[in-house]
C-alpha cells in the first residue's frame, strides 16, 4: 500500500508545470520533498477513513436520500449523529476531490496545491457562513444551508469518483468528462441547491433579496474565485 501511494506521488510531481516555470533556482530538497508530501497526505486520509468509515457509509447514503427528499433532510439535522457523520465525511471529500481534480487533469496544480485550495476555500466558506448567520441573527438558518452544502459537496464528489473510475475501466476519454460531464452535473447540483435554500429561506420569511445576496455572496462568488483559482493558476 505505502509503495502505491509513493507511486501516485511521484506520478502527482513529476513533469510539473510549475517544477518548469521555476527552472534550476528552485531548491531541490523542496522537489524531492514533493512525492512525500504526497504520500503522507494519502496515509493520513486512507487513516481518517478507516477510523470514520461506518459514518461515512451512511452520510454517503443520507446524501443521496436528501438529494431529493426533504423528510430526509429534516431527519438528518435533527440527528446529531447523522449531522457529525456528514460533518467528516464532507472533510474526507476535500482530498478525494482533490485527487479526482488531478487525474482528470481538470487544474494545472497537482495534488498538494488543489487540495490547499480546496481547504482555503472550506475555510472561508464556513467563516462567511457564520459571519452571515451572526450578523442577520439567523445562525439556525444558515446552519440548515452550510450542512445542505456538505450534502451537495458528498454527492458530487463520489459522483465525480464513480464517473473518474468508470472512465478508466471502459476507457472513456478522461477530457470528455472533465469538459463536458463535470459541468453539466455541478450545474444541475447548484440548480437543486438554489431551489432548495429559496425553500429555506422562504420558511424563514426572509426576503428574495436577501436570498439572492446570499446565492451570490456565499455560494457563486466563493465558487467562482476557486474555479479561477484551480483553472487560472
């Protein structure tokens, strides 16, 4: 096991962009330090499944209910036990993400540097999230809208897992689903997402306004800038 993660880290670093772009004045430790980097990075997420894998079982499997049921979604935040299981197994989808984002080649980063951003940008998420909630005094509200983000975010990674395996095994041109695929169904994702905090919001007699600000300030605008980000850099 430790040999095939070497091998992916290795795979992850070599022939970078970036190892290009900086040439020889780059330190040579930190390039060798690369592959580890890498390594470790896998242990520590295959140890945080194996601790935390019957609860991520059953987040996968309440996303999906939730997806589309709203009794479902109501069950699952008044369980605190199902809201921890979605809890860690939307931080274990950072680095699954991150993984899937390289093999589809959908960044010029490699590993290391997308699941930085993708980290980044969770933090961030949640800090505005809780600045929302504190400043308009609904913290229950938009404590409803973080977890139904964490329900969107399992849902689209083990969907993008399935789609990454199944490509390789039937050898389905990768590009196709990173260009064509991928954006397709993150877009129907946000649509379901939006049409279901306008209901929340809706329930809260919050105005459209204010859900409008909300779609653009702490989902669009964050989403947007990570996109650039992975894409650009």
């Amino acid at each position: 096991m430790f040999t095939f993660l070497q091998i992916i880290g290795r795979d992850c670093w070599s022939g970078s962009e970036l190892m290009t772009v900086v040439g020889d004045n780059f330190p040579s430790a930190v390039v060798e330090s690369h592959p580890a980097l890498t390594t470790y990075a896998l242990l520590l997420c295959l140890l945080y499944f194996l601790i935390f894998v019957e609860n991520s079982f059953i987040a996968i499997m309440i996303s999906y209910r939730a997806l589309f049921n709203r009794l479902a979604l109501e069950d699952t935040l008044a369980n605190k036990n199902l809201t921890y299981a979605i809890n860690n197994t939307a931080l274990l989808c950072l680095p699954v993400l991150a993984l899937v984002l390289y093999f589809l080649n959908v960044s010029k980063l490699h590993f290391v540097f997308i699941l930085a951003a993708l980290v980044i940008f969770t933090l961030v998420h949640i800090g505005l999230f809780l600045l929302a909630g504190w400043l308009k005094y609904c913290q229950e509200m938009f404590r409803v809208l973080s977890i139904c983000d964490r329900i969107y975010l399992i849902v689209f990674t083990t969907a993008s897992l399935l789609l990454l395996l199944l490509g390789r095994l039937t050898g389905f041109p990768v590009a196709t689903v990173s260009a064509i695929v991928l954006p397709i169904f993150i877009s129907l994702l946000f649509i379901l997402l939006a049409i279901r905090s306008r209901k929340i919001f809706a329930e809260n007699n919050c105005s459209l306004l204010f859900w409008f600000l909300y779609l653009c300030t702490l989902e669009i605008l964050p989403l947007g800038l990570l996109i650039c980000a992975l894409i650009r850099i």
